[in-house]
C-alpha cells in the first residue's frame, strides 16, 4: 500500500523549500499531504489543508489572526490548529509520518503537529534550532531533529542536499517495516539510572522470564515522562518504578526532572506499580561549572565529564519522603514500596562517596508518616543493587498482576 508524509509548514514564506521537500518525497513513490500554517500571504505551494482551516481548528480564523498581528498568539493558535489536523488524518489512516522545517515559529508549530500523533509514526523536523537544547520540541516523543546548518532561506548548494537528506530519511522511515514479535506480550515499564542498572537488570530478566515484556526508560526527565505517557496511554500492565531519582532534582532543581506530575500516572489510572527509591541520594547537573553558585559548598561526586551529582541532604530526602507517601497515598491501584535500607544507588553504600544512613533514615520515616493505608511498605536489610533485592521488586509486581 503506497505511503503518505504529511508536510507541515508556513508556504507563504518557506513555500520553495517545501516544494523542494514534496518533490523530493513524490519522486520515491511516497504521496504527500500539505498542511498550511504560514499566515502572512498567499502560500507559494498549493495544500491539501488551507491556513485558514487550521486557525479555525486551532479556535480562531485566518482573518483574526491578520487583523490581529500578534505573532505569539498566532503561532501558538496555528500549532494547536495544526495538531488537531495532523491528528484527524492519522486516526483517518491518511498519513503515515510527518516532516517539517522552520526556525523557532517553525519548529514549535511542526514538532506541535508530531506530538499529536503516537509513538512509533515517523516524524522529522528540521530545524535551525537543532544543535541547542531541543527538549521542549521533542519532549517525550520520538521526534527527529535534523539541523539545517544554514538558514531556512530559498534553495543553495548546501540546503539542497540537507533537505533532500531529510526527505529521503523520512521515506525510508514510513516504508521501514519492524520485524513482527513472535507473540505480544504484556508490557511493563521500568525506570533505570546508570547507578541502578544491576538492580534493574536482575528484576527485568526475572519479569521476562515471567513472560512478559519489559521496556526500560533512563530516568533523565523525560524518561520519566514518556514512560508515565505510555502508562496513561493503557499501554502498560504494570510499572516498576525502582529509580524515582527525578523527583529528587523537581524539588532541588536538577536538571533532570520529570515535573511536578511524575509519580502519579501509575496511581492516577490504578496501573499496579512497585516503587523503590533508587538514586534519590542525587540531583543531576551538568559539567561542574554548571552547578549553581548556591550549591557550592555541598558534596559532589563526577560521574563523567558531563554529569555532575550532588548528594541529597537528610532535610532533602525528609521532604521526598513527604512527597512520594502523599502521592502513592492517591494511587487506586496495588501500590508497594520497597525499601533497601542499605542504600539507594551504587555510591549510597557502606565505603561509598555518598553513603548516609542519616538521610535514607530520614526518608524512610518520612515516607512511613505519610503514606496511606492503601500502600503496602516493605523493608529490605539490602542495597538496591543486590540480587535478592532486585527479585523481591519483580516478584512483588508479578504478583499484584495475578
């Protein structure tokens, strides 16, 4: 069955690059669908989907939008538009993967439209934001991102052979086809730091044994994210949260937090969910000249040249303690935690750099103060990379989904 690329993008302005793109994308056999978001003039490529069509599924018209000359508004209601659009033609089955190209108001309108669709459908932007921070563009989304070098200016020697690149990428990805699983099995999620990974990797395989499938997520921020958007998604039979280190950097101001919802999907949906508190001993930072000032005088360990950690204090820990047994105490599905006294994360132990039985105390008695009667608490005399600890998680989880 022949393929279509939905194209997003303003073709006022970028309407020679995005002519390039749909012949590009036409000339390996693949069909197109434009979308208009350009507001300015008259689009230089004939779409599918007209600008003033999407303002009015974005809540306003096209008319308003000129008259009212606000670029932030206008961009905003465009993405909206823009997204709701992408996400008809998706659930129509009209399209099989999207590709954009833009500067900022590029960007945020075309990633907008790819976070409207699920995991899985192709999706390159490219962008001249590409080589910076691209977080809040990808988010939780597996969203390509193909910096454009130059700008997004009229057709050249260079930009010629990077948009044809991102065409012939996003070709190939829509006619890819994943190898079929031999049989499908019930999902379960699990979170993972470089400092749990033996605790994980003991649990997984015990889980697969089990028969079912695990997907892992780094919990780096939006790890966490996708794997709670899955969880709401009803992708998943249950979730072993045994690295809920995110919350730790949300309170202090890491740089790898997951915001202030995580922790909740699970309980929000009554997905069953074991819980353990791995690497709350750390917030994450970049390089050390990245640590703020303020944090100056604690203790650091470089895990690399890139990641700096900083240990979490007893008063820290104390209020995660607060935090975790008052969301767990909402959840309305099994919930356990399990706790491994001798330490959370593989520099949280007897001879280790962050070792503190003061402040795993601190989070054991605060967590206890504050969780509901609904969670089920376990104490372990174990680290939580030992062997028998990582079982008892797996163990306790195949058993609330029984």
């Amino acid at each position: 069955m022949a393929k279509t690329v939905c194209i997003v993008g303003t073709m006022d302005t970028k309407g020679i690059e995005f002519s390039f793109i749909k012949s590009q994308i036409e000339s390996a056999g693949v069909s197109t669908c434009v979308i208009n978001t350009g507001i300015l003039g008259e689009p230089q490529l004939t779409p599918d989907i007209s600008a003033d069509e999407v303002a009015q599924a974005g809540g306003s018209s096209l008319q308003a939008l000129r008259d009212e000359g606000d670029r932030g508004n206008s961009v905003a209601v465009m993405a909206q538009g823009a997204a709701t659009r992408v996400a008809e033609k998706h659930a129509a089955g009209e399209i099989d993967g999207i590709i954009s190209l833009g500067g900022s108001a590029g960007t945020t309108i075309g990633t907008t439209a790819m976070q409207a669709v699920p995991v899985g459908v192709p999706k390159i932007m490219v962008s001249t934001l590409a080589s910076g921070d691209t977080s809040p563009y990808v988010q939780s989304k597996d969203i390509c991102m193909m910096y454009s070098v130059v700008d997004i200016a009229g057709i050249n020697r260079l930009s010629r052979q990077i948009l044809a690149n991102a065409a012939g990428a996003i070709v190939g990805m829509v006619n890819a086809q994943a190898p079929a699983a031999t049989a499908d099995k019930p999902l379960i999620a699990a979170t993972m730091f470089g400092v749990t990974t033996p605790c994980v990797t003991k649990a997984r395989e015990v889980l697969e044994a089990a028969g079912y499938e695990v997907l892992v997520f780094h919990a780096t921020g939006t790890g966490g994210q996708a794997m709670e958007d899955l969880v709401k998604g009803g992708f998943l039979a249950g979730v072993l949260d045994a690295t809920t280190t995110e919350l730790a950097d949300e309170l202090v101001g890491g740089v790898l937090s997951a915001g202030p919802d995580r922790l909740e999907a699970a309980g929000e949906t009554g997905v069953p969910q074991v819980v353990a508190p791995g690497a709350l001993d750390m917030v994450n930072f970049g390089p050390p000249d990245t640590v703020p000032e303020q944090f100056k005088d604690r203790l650091f360990y470089q895990h690399n040249p890139t990641v700096t950690l900083m240990r979490t204090t007893p008063e820290e820990t104390a209020e995660l303690g607060r935090i975790m047994g008052r969301k767990l105490s909402e959840a309305k599905g099994p919930t356990t935690v399990i706790i491994p006294t001798r330490g959370v994360s593989a520099i949280d132990q007897t001879g280790q750099p962050f070792d503190s039985p003061e402040a795993r105390t601190a989070w054991i008695e605060n967590l206890k103060a504050h969780i509901g009667d609904n969670v089920t608490v376990v104490e372990m005399d174990a680290h939580i990379n030992d062997d028998a600890f990582a079982t008892k998680l797996a163990e306790t989880l195949l058993a609330s989904l029984l």
